[in-house]
C-alpha cells in the first residue's frame, strides 16, 4: 500500500530560478543526487531540469526519485483564459509525462516578487472584476487537470493579489471545491502575518500540496521595517527549512496526519547555497521531520 504521505524538496535551494546567481553554478545531477541522498524520495521542477520527459525520467529514475509537482504562472487576470489555458495544457502534459499528478498555479497578474518593490506596501489587490476573471478561470483549469486526473492547487504567495487570509478566504469561497485545492505554504503565511495554524485547520480539506519552508524572524521584521523587496529577502536569508528558523513545525504534522492528509510534503525554502549548503540544510530538514513526524 502507497504511503499516505511522501517526502519531496524543491530545487530551489540549489538554484534559483528568479535569481540565477544563487546557485547558477550548481549542476542539475549534482540537485537530484543530493536529494536522493539526504532521503528525499520526491522533487519539485526546476528551469534546468530536462524537459525531454524520457531524459528526466531516466535521471530520476536512477536515483529513486520521482517528480511531485511543479509551479504553474497563470495571467488569469491580464491575459486572455486561451493564452493561459495553452500554456497550462503543455505543463499538465508535461507534469503527467514525468509522474506527477499535481500541477500548483499561482497568479502572476501584477505581481510585485520578482521586482525592486516594497514586499508589503507594493504587493497587488483585485478588483471584483479581477476576481471574477481568477476565480472562473482557474475553475477552468481545475476542470481541465481533473479530466487528466490530475489536482490544480492554488498557492497563496508574497507579493501577488492571494496572499493574505482574506484573499485565501475569498479565493476558497469563489472556486470549486472538487476543481481547486489549497497547496499550503506555512513560510509566505507566517512571512505575510497569517495564522498559518487557522488557515491549515479551515481547509484542512481542501490542501492538496505542501510547502513546508520555515522563517527567521529577525530578517522577515527587517525587510517589513526597511522596506525590503521579496528578492531582498530572500537573498537575505527570510526562508530555511524545518529544523532551522522560528517555527515549530509539531502542530502542522500533527493536523495534516490526524486529518487524513495524503499526497506529499515538500521541503521548500529559497537559501543563497553559497551560504547554506543545500545538502546540509537538506539534511537537517530530513531529520527534523523524521523525529518530529515520525516519518
């Protein structure tokens, strides 16, 4: 019997794909090799993982890994749903090729993460046409992995128009239950000033996918005082994983297991490598869940 739940981490923490100076030099088989060895058994798609999916799977395949899921920009908001809904047809084919059965949107419309911006003061909010044009278009979509068998999950992140609780809350209510899941991010919740404990016990049933990334404190008051973008905070080390940083990661398990989740947890926290050397922080993850989750 598969196992309830599965243990994946994003190569983020290697490479980053919104600023390739941090880890540019890190090879994409050096990535999956760490992965495999710190006991990782799942991977989130990075820009330079092969999209050939024979010559991923292969890769993969050699080090007993498999691929989770992988980030979706939708438009949903400033370009047309045929535009979008071709570009999410080709990740779905794509994502299905390589195992994965969970594709992770996020709206980019207006989104501030990857400018020179005030991450607070600068992030977008929806108009009620916005919303609507989000709302039904990720119906859409969800409508369309579904037919795949495959889970659209919406992930909340700093910086775009679904952020806070107000704007999850909205989006929960607006989309379809059987069409749009929650992929839940503990580290863009507690960086935003959410309860990321309300929010996992409210949709509990709704999460689909997760993100577990930690935050230190100190840096993520800085960059709201001093007016940082979210790039600044990232590089500034804002995110680490479990077993490091602020959060205690204890009452997150214990909800996700004793509320019947199944699908997979993945370890994702954006570090400049050259200061945190992703196995090493891979493996202090890994144990953490291990003694925390027994898992």
């Amino acid at each position: 019997m598969e196992k309830d739940i599965r243990l994946a981490i994003a190569p983020i923490g290697w490479t980053n794909d919104d600023m390739p100076e941090l880890g540019g030099e890190i090879p994409f088989e050096q990535c999956i090799s760490e992965m495999a060895l710190a006991g990782f058994e799942g991977s989130e798609v990075g820009n330079k993982y092969p999209r050939d999916p024979e010559r991923l799977n292969k890769a993969l395949k050699l080090r007993g890994l498999t691929i989770c899921n992988a980030w979706f920009s939708s438009f949903l908001t400033t370009k047309s749903l045929v535009e979008v809904e071709k570009d999410f047809v080709q990740q779905c084919d794509f994502l299905y090729a390589v195992g994965a059965r969970v594709i992770g949107a996020a709206e980019q419309g207006n989104s501030i993460q990857g400018k020179p911006l005030p991450i607070f003061d600068a992030k977008p909010r929806f108009t009620n046409e916005e919303w609507k044009r989000l709302t039904k278009g990720l119906n859409h979509l969800g409508a369309l992995a579904k037919k795949k068998g495959m889970q659209l999950v919406y992930h909340h992140h700093m910086g775009t128009g679904v952020q806070t609780t107000e704007e999850i809350d909205r989006l929960m209510e607006m989309t379809d239950p059987e069409l749009v899941g929650l992929l839940y991010d503990t580290g863009h919740l507690v960086f935003s000033g959410e309860d990321h404990l309300a929010i996992l016990h409210k949709y509990l049933k709704r999460i689909k996918h997760v993100h577990l990334k930690n935050v230190r404190f100190e840096v993520m008051e800085k960059a709201e005082k001093e007016k940082w973008s979210f790039l600044q905070a990232v590089r500034n080390g804002v995110f680490t994983v479990p077993g490091d940083g602020g959060l205690d990661f204890v009452p997150v398990f214990d909800a996700l297991k004793s509320g019947g989740y199944k699908g997979w947890w993945v370890v994702e926290a954006e570090q400049d490598p050259a200061k945190a050397n992703p196995l090493e922080y891979a493996l202090i993850a890994r144990k953490y869940i291990k003694d925390k989750a027994g898992i």
